[in-house]
C-alpha cells in the first residue's frame, strides 16, 4: 500500500489575514498547495487526506480538492475544538483548536498506513516527498515507532516580513534527531537569526541549525502515542485559553521517553512558504522560475 499525504489546512491564517490555503499564486489560480499534491503524486504518494475545518469546506473543496479528485484518491477530517478525547470538557474561553498534534490526531480514523505530514502554506520541493516516501516505503514491519523528518537549514526559513515558528533541531552524528525545542518568535539576524520567545531575553542562533518545518513521516502508531500525550496535555493545560498541543513538542518528548526515534532526512530542495501577506511575491516569483525551467507546466492538471 502507498503511503498517504496527510495535509494540515485548517489553519486561520491569522498574520497572513486570509485563507493562505488558497491563496493563487501560479497560472490557472494554482496554490501552493497545489504544487505539493502534484510533487507528491510525482513522487509516488496513492492518497491524499486533507484536515481542514468545516466552516471552509465548501470553499476549500472547490478551490483544492476538486481539482485533485480525478488525480489521486482524497480524503477529508475535521479539526475542530470540541474534538478531545472524551471526559473533558472545553473550558469556554476557547476559541481556536489545540495545534498540530490535535489535528494529526483527528485523522486517526481515516489514516491506517505510513503516512507523510506536511503544512499546506510550505513548499517543500519534489526530492523531499521522494526521500520521505523512499523512508516510509522500506520501513520494517517491526519497526512501528521509527519516524523521519525532513530537515532544511534554518536561515533559508525565515521570512523578511516578520517573526516565524520554528522547531531548532539537534542532530546526533549518525543523522538521528536528538530534540527538538520549538521556537515561536524567530527573526532575521542579517545572515543570523535571532528569537524572542519570552519577549525580553534574545536567543541568537547562527542560521545553520536544521529546522523542522512539519515534514513528518509516521507509521499509524503515531496516533496511539499523540492520544496518550494529547490526555497528558489536556489534563496539564486545557484551560489555557490558547495552550497548543504542536507536534514537534510531541515528537521530542517520545524522543525524551526513548519511545521513538526519528531519522533526519537531507533534501536538495528549497523550502519557501506564506506566513505574512508580504511573503507571496517571493513564493509567486519562486513558483515562475520552476516553471519557466520547465519543472512544472503552465496547468498543473492538464
């Protein structure tokens, strides 16, 4: 069976003020989602699942997953707040969903082989789905809880426009993630970055560090392990008002518990994305260089 592209669209796109899953920025209204479907499928992917909210279905069908259905098999899940496991309760202060681990999480359901994680707002480049499909598909049997992450190096994530979210990677000699510390505030330092999580101390970092940008590669016993941590979470922190259940926390604490490991992955690719409005004329201009060079056509679906 061919490893699924698990697709994490139900984002709000709150510095971006929009819908960045939908957003054209290529001919014949292509997103950059768009360009990540067609390298998977290149790659060799057999599904495509997208979590998104249901109050952007409609628009979401129509702009996206439409244009994919005579391409690839597709599917949809939810993420919405009130999905937790059950005997809690959602205090009412809150108003947003729990983060990346919560929405992995809500396609327990319809995911059941080894599956690819990605941001539907990122470029990740076709030889990043080859490498993590590669991964996926000889994986042994018995290896349940060996995952891979897609590694880009962070200087060449950050945007010009604003702060970004990064999880800082630590890497063993023999390519194996150590930890994974996410960073929310991370700017532009010249050819440095520097962070500013709490607000008043600064971190500065020397733009080499391997970011994870949510390119994950799980087998379906990801989900008993984010729902043990997710009950975890809840009972630590679920009435906080914006408290995130985010995946790279995740993955470093079954690192911490010896539960996992996570094999880091080289990619030849540049990683490019849409965190602030400012953003997308970089990605368009990104996106017709590729096209111009003749790596994508002019109609994605043609």
């Amino acid at each position: 069976m061919k490893p699924t592209l698990l697709i994490m669209a139900a984002g709000m796109g709150s510095r971006f003020g929009g819908l960045k899953q939908i957003t054209p920025i290529g001919p014949e209204n292509a997103t950059l989602l768009d360009y990540s479907i067609y390298d998977a499928i290149k790659a060799g992917f057999g599904k495509v699942v997208f979590i998104i909210r249901h109050d952007i279905e409609v628009e979401f069908r129509k702009a996206i997953g439409q244009k994919w259905e005579k391409k690839i098999e597709v599917g949809y899940v939810f993420q919405e707040l009130h999905m937790v496991p059950g005997g809690f309760i959602v205090p009412p202060v809150r108003q947003k969903p729990w983060g990346t681990g919560h929405a992995i999480w809500v396609a327990r359901e319809l995911v059941r082989e080894p599956f690819a994680v990605i941001n539907a707002d990122d470029y990740y480049g076709r030889n990043s789905y080859e490498v993590l499909l590669n991964g996926l598909q000889n994986l042994k049997e018995s290896k349940k809880t060996d995952y891979f992450m897609v590694g880009f190096q962070l200087k060449n994530t950050l945007s010009e426009n604003g702060t970004v979210s990064r999880g800082i990677c630590d890497v063993g000699l023999d390519g194996y993630l150590l930890k994974v510390i996410e960073r929310l505030k991370i700017a532009k330092d010249g050819d440095k970055a520097k962070c500013l999580d709490d607000g008043t101390e600064i971190t500065f970092l020397t733009g080499l560090e391997t970011a994870s940008m949510n390119m994950w590669g799980f087998t379906p016993e990801i989900f008993n392990q984010l729902e043990n941590l997710f009950e975890k979470f809840l009972s630590e922190k679920g009435q906080e008002e914006k408290s995130e259940f985010l995946i790279p926390r995740v993955v470093d604490q079954l690192l911490f518990e010896k539960k996992s490991t996570v094999k880091v992955l080289s990619t030849r690719d540049p990683w490019f994305g849409i965190t602030y409005p400012e953003d997308k004329a970089v990605v368009c201009e990104s996106i017709g260089k590729l096209i111009q060079g003749g790596f994508y056509p002019e109609n994605l679906w043609a």
